[in-house]
C-alpha cells in the first residue's frame, strides 16, 4: 500500500502548525537540499504545450529517493470555475522503485513557491527590508505576504492586481490572519505599488510577453521577486532591467531558467548566478546596498522534491487521519501478476484508514 496524502491531510498539517511556521519549515528544508546541490541528479521539466496552456513533469532525485511533480497552468480556467495551477506528486524509494506517498501538490506548490521566494530574498535583499509592492494578487498572494511577513519582517505590503476582485480577496485573508502590524495599502497602478517599495514581488498569471516592470520605476537597492514568469513567451520584466549594469540575476536551474525565465529575453551568454551558490556561500549577488537583485523564479522540482518529503515526514509523524491506497499490486509471487486476475478484488470507495499499529 502507499501513503495517499490529499489536500485534506495538508489542510491539517498545515493548521496544526500555523501557515508561517510551515513555510518556514518547508524554507529550511529547501536551502538544506540546495546547499547538497552536487547530489541530486537534475534535468529542466518536461513541457506540454497546447494554446490553452500547459502540462509539465517535475523530477529530481538524490541518492535515496525520487519524487516527480505533475503540474498544469491555464490562466483560462478560472473562467470554468478551476484553478489556473493545479499540482499532485509521487515521492519513491530509490533503491526499489516503490512509491511512499501520492500526494496532493496543488497547496502544497503555493507553499513551497513562498518558501523559495522568501529564502531567496533573505540572501538577495537588503537588510532592513520592510516595505514589498505585490504586483498579481491571485492565488499565490496571502503565501507570498506570509513568508515575508515572517521570515524577513517586511510591515507594509502595497497591493495592485488589474482585476480589483482578486486585492479585495487578498485584503479580505490577510484580515483574517494574525499579522498584527502589516500596513496594506492599495494601489492604483503598478508604478504606485512599487514606489518606495524596498523589495517587489511579480505574480501575474498571464501566458504572454508582459512588461509589468518597466526601467524607470526600479530604484537602486531594490530585490525584484519575478515569480509569474514561468515558460516560454511569458515575462514580467522589461529586458533593460536586466540589463542595468548593478542588476545581479540569480537562477534556479541554468538550463530550464534561459529556457522558461525572465532571461529567455537575453543572449545565451548573458551571465546569471546559481541559487546553489549563493546559498551555500560560494558566490555573493549583492556587493553593495545599491545594486538591484533579481531572483528570475520559474520554479525547480528540487523544490518539489523537498516539500515532497517535508509533507510525507510530517504526515508519518503527527496524528490524524491517514490514508493509504492500492496502486501497487500486492503478491505471493512477484513474478505472477496473472493471479490478481484469479483472485476476487476487495472494491473501496475511498482510501483505507491506516492503523498507528500497522504503521508504526
């Protein structure tokens, strides 16, 4: 049997220990498995694209486990009543093969998507950074402003999205979290949000060329968090920003960041810094308080990876319900599949409770 982890199970992982202390969590197992970057065999995802959208598998693997992610994005389907991004992943044992844990990856992304983001930005911004304009407040928005909340004491979030719904739906969350001292402002435009703003995050959702950044509004100093830009033809920043000569550019993945980033727009030769290397020291993207630093986030399965194994650890360790699932056959002789068809099938309408007993 396999551990079926669904979004309900998440639902009370998360709440038994508060949004920010799981992304802070999930921050500090992701770092772990970036400063071991050398052990994990990578490649960029594998994308399938239609001229709705996309759908994309996410593996990593180390020396003792694998984990892929299926992920698609299709910025009509909220239109329909679905989720523009929805996710789900498997965690496997190397050494046989077997699944551990299907797990849900839908919250689980958004959560891990803030934990990049706010690991990234404590390396990349300046100290003291306390003011960050939310450009996109969809559905990754309340996870952004809850890691930087946390993890890097920003107090004023200054808001802008085109559809004016989606900031009354973020003001109406962050309202309702235990963020006592977090000044929200809205914002009229994209050039009010950002002024003064000491770090900037983008989130937009559309699959196209957007320039939602332009040159004349970034300010020395600042942290650029471009999340929204995520696959071929779809950006968030002007190319001149890039080019500003204190601009530092930190990737995830080289190969799969000129392919699907912010850098798409740049020459193949254009230099960017590893977030590898900047986390476990053996480069520095800031060598002063005035240049500008730009995490060009698309997305990495090692992160999947980690969140993967963070949830299925959590999952063994707390209490609550826990299901498992027959996906894997289960014989007397593995080298009889033929039997499953001679022997009656035990039907279940849902996943079967496991006992602390059998699995203990």
């Amino acid at each position: 049997m396999v551990d079926y982890i669904g979004v309900q199970r998440v639902q009370a992982l998360v709440r038994e220990q508060g949004t920010a202390r799981f992304i802070a969590g999930l921050a500090h197992e992701i770092e772990a498995d970036y400063r071991r970057w050398n052990v994990f065999t990578k490649s960029a995802r594998h994308a399938t694209y239609s001229p709705l959208g996309v759908i994309e598998l996410m593996p990593a693997s180390d020396d003792r486990q694998y984990a892929f992610k299926y992920v698609n994005g299709h910025p009509k389907n909220p239109a329909q009543g679905l989720l523009t991004v929805m996710a789900f992943g498997i965690l496997a044992d190397l050494e046989t093969g077997y699944p551990l844990a299907v797990a849900e990856m839908t919250l689980t992304t958004a959560l891990r998507t803030a934990a990049t983001s706010a690991l990234a930005a404590r390396a990349l911004a300046r100290p003291g950074s306390r003011v960050m304009a939310l450009i996109g407040n969809g559905s990754q928005s309340e996870f952004q402003t809850i890691a930087f909340y946390d993890q890097l004491g920003v107090r004023e979030v200054r808001l802008y999205d085109i559809d004016p719904h989606a900031t009354d739906k973020l003001v109406a969350n962050l309202a309702a979290e235990s963020l006592p001292d977090l000044r929200v402002v809205r914002c009229s435009s994209v050039a009010a949000a950002v002024a003064g703003a000491d770090i900037v995050t983008t989130i937009t959702a559309d699959k196209r060329n957007a320039i939602i950044l332009t040159p004349e509004m970034i300010r020395p100093g600042m942290h650029l968090n471009a999340v929204g830009g995520d696959c071929p033809g779809k950006t968030e920043l002007h190319p001149d920003i890039l080019r500003r000569t204190d601009a530092r550019v930190v990737v995830e993945y080289e190969p799969q960041s000129r392919h699907e980033g912010e850098v798409q727009q740049m020459p193949a030769d254009f230099p960017v810094l590893a977030l590898a290397d900047v986390l476990s020291g053996r480069c520095s993207a800031r060598s002063s308080e005035r240049d500008v630093t730009v995490f060009d986030s698309v997305g990495f399965a090692l992160e999947d990876f980690a969140a993967l194994r963070y949830v299925y650890r959590l999952h063994r360790q707390q209490r609550g319900d826990r299901f498992d699932i027959d996906l894997i056959p289960e014989l007397a002789d593995p080298k009889d599949l033929y039997a499953l068809l001679r022997t009656p099938s035990r039907a279940r309408e849902r996943p079967a409770p496991l006992t602390e007993v059998a699995r203990a």
